[in-house]
C-alpha cells in the first residue's frame, strides 16, 4: 500500500516511523484548539491563579497519561485506536467504537468550519451573507492537508505551531503589562463558582476524545520513548498551555478565546494569523480522524475519499446551523469516550501481556462479549458518577475488563480440564 494513503486498515512499517520532532508538532498542532480556551476560560472566572494552576497541572496530567499509555500502545502495535478497537470488542462490535470516535470529529469538524467563518465576518467587518460561502471553502478547504496525509499535517504543523507560540507569548507579555504584573493575578475575585471536581472534568474532558485518537500520529512514532514524550509533550504541556491561555484572557480581558484578546490588545493581523493557525492545524487532524474511523467502519482503504465525505458532511452540519445542536452532545459524549481507550490498554496488558498478534494473523469474534460488557459498565458509572466521569469510565472499564477475562479464561480451563 502506498505510503501516502497511510495505512488506514493496516500496522505502520517500520519504514514509515516519524522521529521525535515529526511526531511533536503533528500532536501539537492538534491540541492547540480554541474549545480548549474557552474550557479554561470558563476556570478563570471561577477560581484564583493558584487553584486555577493546580486545577491544569492535575487535569492535564491526568489526560496526558491517558493519552500517552495509549500512544504506547499504538507505536507497538502500529495500529490507531479503532484498529486497536477490533482486538477488545470484536470484528463487528468495534463499530461501536467508530461511530462514537467518527462522530465526534464530525461534530467538532462542523463547530471550527462555523466558528471561523463566522469570526473572520466579524475580524473584517464583512456581510452576514458572506458566512455560507466562507463555511463551504474552509469546510472543503482545511480538509486538503489531512486528505495528502501525515507528511502536509506535518508541515503545516512545523509553520503554525512555533507561529502561534509567538503570538501566544505576545499575548500573554501585553497582559502581564496591562493588569500590572503577574503578581496581581492571584488578587482577582473570581466571579462565577465551580465544584473542584467538575472543574477537573472539564479540563480532563474537553480533549479526551482526541486524546483516545492521537494514536493516528503516536503510531507513526520510531520508538515507545518517541511516542509517550511526544503525546505528554502535546497532551500535558500543549493542552495545559491552551487552558491557562484561555483562563487568562478571562481573568485580565474577560475574553477566553485569544483571537479576541488579540483583537482588544490592538494585534489585528495577528489575531486573523492565531485564527487561521488554530483552527486548520485542528480542524485537519479532525477530519484525519474521521476519516480513520470512517475507514475501520466501512473497511476501505480509501481513506482520501473518506476524507473528503467527511469533510462534505461536516461543512453540511455548519452551514445548515447543526453545530449548535450538536456540541452539547458532543461533550456529553467525552463521557463515553474514556471508556473505549482504557479498554484498548486492559485489553493490550492484561489478555496480550504487551504483545498482541497482528490482526491478520488472529481470527477474531464477530462480538467480543468481555469488551463491549465492560464499555457499557464503565459508561454508565462514568455516566452516573457526581465526580470525575472520565476517570471514573477509565477505571471502571478496566478494571471490569480485567474481571471478565480472568472470569472468561478460569472457564475456557474449567471447560479444557472437564473434556
């Protein structure tokens, strides 16, 4: 198979691995994202600077283990997670897992398509009846670098994410300034209240679903190391940059988004640049993991052409105003998701002790009973839980995981021993 359709139903070749700084970028460019901003946005209004710092470095850390003990797993077995799905909940049962992880990007494919035409009209002053044009080019248009594959993702992330460092940098040092140093911060009344809990499963929240997906690059990776520094670099560090930035917008400007806190700094052309490198360094690896999905479901190796229909029906859903009914749903899905990626490491520890055979060379059951048993336990705790919903899906599922195959294992020896 070419190189560059890469690898949609099958183990990347050694051949194919990314190096450290390969592998960064790619996973930076995805987790500096605006949603992000306005989660921490939402922080900064509710806590002071010292529990708001405590609040990142707990949910980011937490995010970023999850993400990087995945990321583990797909640079062993060069699978991403809906490959990985087929091993824990059976040949057919991991559509489930491609639904839930398809539709998600989907979704927020359509919110960046809406959010940045709709920005860009008020950045430029431009008429209202210029928002479905703009919606339909940059719905088509983000999708052309994930549609070549690893290598434009690449690039384009080597160019925007140093770029939005600078300005991120700019923004932070014109705040500093303006609110009169940084020691000024922590004197800030918040002025809204949140349960420390909940404030953690926001952070941990709002990026789990593309932390469950990061494996699209972390597979790519040349070694372990490579892969679980990479994915703490972009998870733990990136991420926790996207929250503090938008906390502190809210905090000196009352704006989480730091397009806006640009805009009233007086850095207008940097902030249509922030806008641009943002939004496409996201919105690509969304449709990239759309496409991943769309290809474990329909089991096609077609991946551009995948692309390209996601990249369609996104741009659908944006302009025809569905993205404004979808994002409620599509956090309350960040509640189902943590489950299918703590299953995939149960299932790659406990039942392959670290080393699965490859997917061709193992006949799988249509349904896994243990797997799918263990993802509907572990969502509805996760569901149910009054605290932290993704760590309570991760460990539930696991752990239940864990039970059903030491279950399933002493009766296949029962059932050996008897015949």
């Amino acid at each position: 198979m070419s190189q560059t359709n890469d690898f949609p139903l099958s183990a990347v070749p050694q051949n194919a691995r990314k190096g450290f700084w390969s592998t960064a970028f790619v996973l930076l460019g995805f987790t500096f994202f605006t949603s992000t901003m306005w989660a921490g946005g939402t922080l900064g209004t509710s806590f002071n600077f010292t529990e708001l710092l405590w609040i990142i470095l707990i949910g980011n850390l937490l995010l970023g283990s999850y993400a990087a003990g995945l990321a583990y797993v797909a640079y062993k077995t060069g699978l991403n997670s809906v490959l990985l799905g087929r091993y824990c909940f059976g040949e057919h049962g991991s559509k489930l897992s491609d639904i839930i992880l398809g539709f998600t990007q989907i979704g927020w494919y359509a919110w960046g398509t809406a959010t940045i035409a709709i920005i860009l009209l008020k950045l430029v002053d431009l008429p209202e009846s210029y928002a479905t044009p703009l919606m339909v080019l940059f719905g088509f248009g983000f999708c052309i670098t994930a549609f070549i594959g690893y290598k434009a993702l690449e690039i384009l992330s080597k160019i925007s994410v140093p770029a939005m460092l600078a300005f991120i940098g700019l923004s932070i040092y014109q705040g500093s300034i303006d609110i009169g140093g940084f020691s000024q911060l922590n004197s800030i009344v918040p002025s809204d209240t949140m349960a420390f809990s909940a404030a953690i499963t926001l952070v941990f929240g709002t990026f789990v679903s593309g932390g469950t997906q990061a494996t699209n690059w972390s597979r790519f990776a040349k070694s372990g190391r490579i892969a679980v520094i990479t994915t703490l670099l972009a998870f733990f560090i990136g991420n926790g940059l996207m929250v503090f930035v938008g906390a502190f917008g809210a905090m000196v400007y009352q704006q989480a988004d730091i397009v806006d806190v640009l805009v009233s700094q007086g850095f207008i052309l940097v902030a249509i640049l922030m806008l641009f490198a943002n939004i496409w360094t996201t919105q690509d690896n969304t449709i990239y993991n759309f496409a991943a999905a769309g290809c474990n479901l329909v089991r096609t190796d077609k991946r551009r052409l995948i692309t390209v229909v996601g990249a369609a029906i996104g741009t659908l859903l944006a302009v025809f105003g569905m993205y404004n009914l979808l994002i409620p749903f599509l956090i309350l899905l960040g509640t189902f998701i943590p489950p299918i990626g703590a299953i995939i490491m149960a299932d790659f520890w406990f039942k392959h002790r670290g080393n699965p055979p490859a997917l061709e060379q193992i006949k799988l059951p249509s349904f896994d009973k243990c797997g799918l048993a263990a993802y509907a336990v572990g969502s509805a705790a996760a569901y149910y839980s009054p605290w932290i919903a993704p760590l309570v899906g991760i460990v539930v599922s696991a752990s239940f995981y864990g039970v059903l195959l030491h279950i399933s294992s002493a009766q296949t020896l029962t059932k050996q021993t008897a015949s």
